[in-house]
C-alpha cells in the first residue's frame, strides 16, 4: 500500500491506496516551474515599453483620446498587484501623450459572472484606484442595452456584441491578470469579458467549452470573433497577458496585440504542461481526486453542491477524466460537499438543483429545455444587474460538465457531509476514498488500474 494526500474541501485527507495505483501530480512539465519575477513592476514596465505587434500605448493616442481600460475580474485567482500596476502605468503614459485621467474609463470584464463591491474590486486595484477613479470604475452589465454595442456576426455566423466604450472609445486596453492552462486570455478576455449571452451562447455550450493548451476550439471561435472586432472598429486592441508564478506574483508578462500577446503567452504555457495523456499513457480503470472548496465563482462567496460536485469536480478538474480514465471508468472524488447555498451570489443554482436537476442529467437537454428560460428571468437578471448575483443562465453553464458521465460510467463521492447529496445527482456517496475503491474493484475487478490526482494547476 502506498499513502497520499489529496484535498477534502478546506482541508487534506490521507487515502491508502494499492501500490499499483499510478500517482499524479498535476503541477506540469515534468517538474517545472516558473520562477516569479524578481521585481513585479519592472515586469509589467518592461513588457508595456516594448510591446509585441503594436507601438506602446502613448503612441496610439492624441491627445483627449478616450480611453476604456478592462481587467480581469477577481474570478480569475490573480490576487497580486499586476492590475494596478498595469494600470497605473498605462495612466501615466496615457498622460504624457496628453490624454488627462478624467478621459479614461476602468471596466471591470465580469462578463455573465456577478458584479462586484467596491471594496472587492479595491482588492484586486488598491483601494487608492479605487478612489480615484470613482464612477469610472464600474462593472461590465451584460444587460444593460443602452452600453452595449452589437457589431454584427463573424464569416462564421457567431454573433459579436460588447461594452459601448469598446466600440466607441478612441483606444481599448485589457490587462489580463493570469492564463489558466489554455482556458483563457487571448480574446477570450474582450469577446467574453466584455459581452453579452448573445455572443457568448457560440462557446458555452457544453461541448464548447475547453482548456487545451494546443489547438483549442474554443479559441477558434473567439480569434474570429476578435478579428472581426477589430475590423469593424478600424483599430487594434491594446492586451497585456500574463502568466503567475503563484497567485500573487508575476512571471512573465507581454504587451501589445491581442494576437501577439497570446502566441508569446502559449509558447510558455506549452512548454510546462504537456498533454495530459502523456501522465499516464495507459488509461485507467479508476480515476481518484479530492475536490477543493474552492471555485473560481465563490470568490467573495461560498461553494455550493452544483460548484462542487459539477462545475469543480466534473468540469476544473474533470478534463482529468477523460485524459486519465479509460471509458466507462469509476470515479472517486473525496469531498464533504455540505449543503450550503449562497442565495445573495448564487441564487439561480438553487432553483437548477431542485428543480432541473431531478428531471434531468443530461446537460445537453438541460441545455434545451431550459437555457432560454433562465437566460431570460427577469427575477435573476434584477439580482445581476442591480444586486451581486450570478446572470441566471450561468447556473445552466455550470451544469455542462455532467458530459464527463458519457465518459465515466459513474462517479463515488467520499467522506460526504450528507450522502443525499451526492445521491441528489446520481452520484454514489460512500465513506471514505478506500471504501469507493473497493466498491470499485468489485466492477473493474482487483487488480484493476488506478491513478491518483493529487494537486491541480490553479487550485
């Protein structure tokens, strides 16, 4: 027997496993790793002074230009200082070419997540930015018709709809604060961030969706949505994109065309993570992970069941899954999975649990059957526009990774605060990871494979 570690909601739980079990330790390269930045600001000063594509951003300016600066919105774990920096840096050189601070507008890019309060955004920019930017610093409303501009469809028939100051202001800058594999950054970050469901209907699907690092399908779509954007402004987007060393520092940054910036930015991100099938070139018959009680949509919030047992622990860490699991494989998941729900942030999430999920778990006719419907709640889009909810059609979206059960035959919760939960979406709760083991083995037989996940880039 062999002993690991592997997450348990806030905390770790020891799992003894049979020696034959493959062991992985998801971190990428072989061991490699980025090293930070000696100094974060001379990063982000050095990539903005030598951009890759376009001249700096002094340059593409006259003077009383005006400006839209966006950034990532705090679901992307980027808690250093590489926003404000970026920005604060961008201002300055925006005010040596004449344009006054008064002339630039800060969009938070929240996209179809929540708003957020100032003193959350203030976390991320410094409560001074804060401050001084005052009412121009506001979030993107992804319903809010009179700021948002339509500019038609791509060759590819995919609609283009973003922030009026994108299409209207005389230069666009993005500050991307991190790359997660290959999920986002690239135009992802103004042809999501900035948009609108009626844009981002063509990738969210739950067949759309996608972290490749080489080819990926999702970026496809919005490289032509981008390209497209840009043609029908007559002007280049302005993109900073970054890659963390850890969730406070920098590694390495770019500046420059959207383009450009991306290319530079997965030359990296290629080198540290190789295919994932390349971890375990013989698929196994039992994939086991713990689950974090963590997601990128309970930043400032709390986790619920369909965050962790679906969005984390089919869709995050899912794509594990299929690269690891052979079909028709057995999943362990260790997870307490309390029941907890979040109605301030979350609050369509619940209505999806009791009332969708029981009738179906087939995200492609959840997709069908009820996609228009929450798109179009009035109740919940009132709480997203003028509270700090989620757009209800998000708590669709984040029922598409009960796809992965195409590939897995079934999936045992271990360690779970109440077993009906797990029960609640088909799931198999048991006590602990060797209990769900043995249920396994009793299918794939006892000398079936086994690996073992014991961390995840960006949890």
């Amino acid at each position: 027997m062999i002993e690991e570690t592997i997450p348990y909601g806030d905390r770790t739980v020891r799992v003894s496993l049979p020696g034959r079990t493959r062991v992985v330790g998801s971190g990428g390269g072989g061991g490699l790793r980025l090293q930070p930045a000696a100094d974060q600001a001379a990063a982000v000063r050095a990539a903005l002074e030598k951009p890759l594509g376009l001249p700096r951003v002094g340059e593409l300016v006259r003077p009383g230009s005006r400006v839209l600066i966006a950034f990532d919105d705090p679901t992307v774990p980027s808690f250093g200082p590489v926003r404000r920096l970026s920005i604060e840096f961008i201002v300055g050189e925006l005010a040596q070419a004449g344009v006054p601070e008064e002339n630039v507008t800060l969009v938070c890019a929240n996209a179809l997540h929540r708003k957020w309060t100032r003193p959350e955004l203030a976390s991320i920019l410094g409560e001074e930015l804060v401050q001084r930017f005052g009412p121009r610093l506001q979030c993107h409303d992804a319903e809010d018709a009179e700021n948002l501009t339509y500019l038609g469809t791509t060759p590819g028939g995919y609609d283009v709809e973003v922030h009026r100051l994108a299409a209207e202001s005389d230069l666009t800058v993005y500050v991307n604060a991190s790359c997660h594999l290959g999920f986002n950054g690239g135009w992802k970050s103004v042809c999501v961030g900035l948009s609108t469901w009626r844009s981002i209907r063509w990738t969210h699907t739950p067949d759309g969706m996608s972290m490749s690092v080489r080819d990926n399908r999702m970026h496809r779509i919005y490289d032509e949505m981008g390209e497209h954007l840009e043609s029908a402004l007559g002007r280049r987007v302005f993109k900073v994109e970054t890659i963390l060393a850890n969730p406070a520092t920098v590694s390495r940054i770019w500046a420059g065309g959207v383009k450009e910036t991306r290319a530079a930015a997965l030359e990296v991100i290629e080198s540290l993570y190789p295919p994932r099938r390349s971890e375990a070139p013989e698929r196994a018959d039992v994939v086991i992970y713990g689950v974090p009680a963590w997601s990128p949509y309970a930043t400032f919030a709390r986790m619920n069941p369909i965050l962790t047992l679906i969005s984390s622990g089919l869709g995050y860490i899912g794509g594990y899954i299929e690269a690891l699991g052979k079909p028709g494989c057995s999943v362990i998941m260790a997870t307490p999975c309390p029941e907890d729900w979040d109605m301030e942030h979350h609050p369509a999430y619940r209505e999806v649990w009791d009332r969708v999920l029981p009738e179906t778990r087939d995200p492609y006719e959840i997709s069908e059957r009820y996609t228009d419907e929450f798109a179009a709640r009035a109740d919940y889009i009132d709480a997203y526009r003028n509270g700090y909810a989620f757009h209800p059609v998000h708590a669709i979206m984040a029922t598409h990774p009960l796809k992965r059960l195409r590939h897995a035959a079934r999936v045992f919760v271990a360690g779970p605060d109440d077993p009906d939960v797990p029960r609640h979406v088909g799931f198999i709760p048991t006590g602990s990871v060797e209990e769900a083991l043995s249920e396994a083995e009793r299918v794939h037989g006892r000398d079936c494979s086994v690996v073992c996940i014991t961390r995840f880039p960006g949890f």
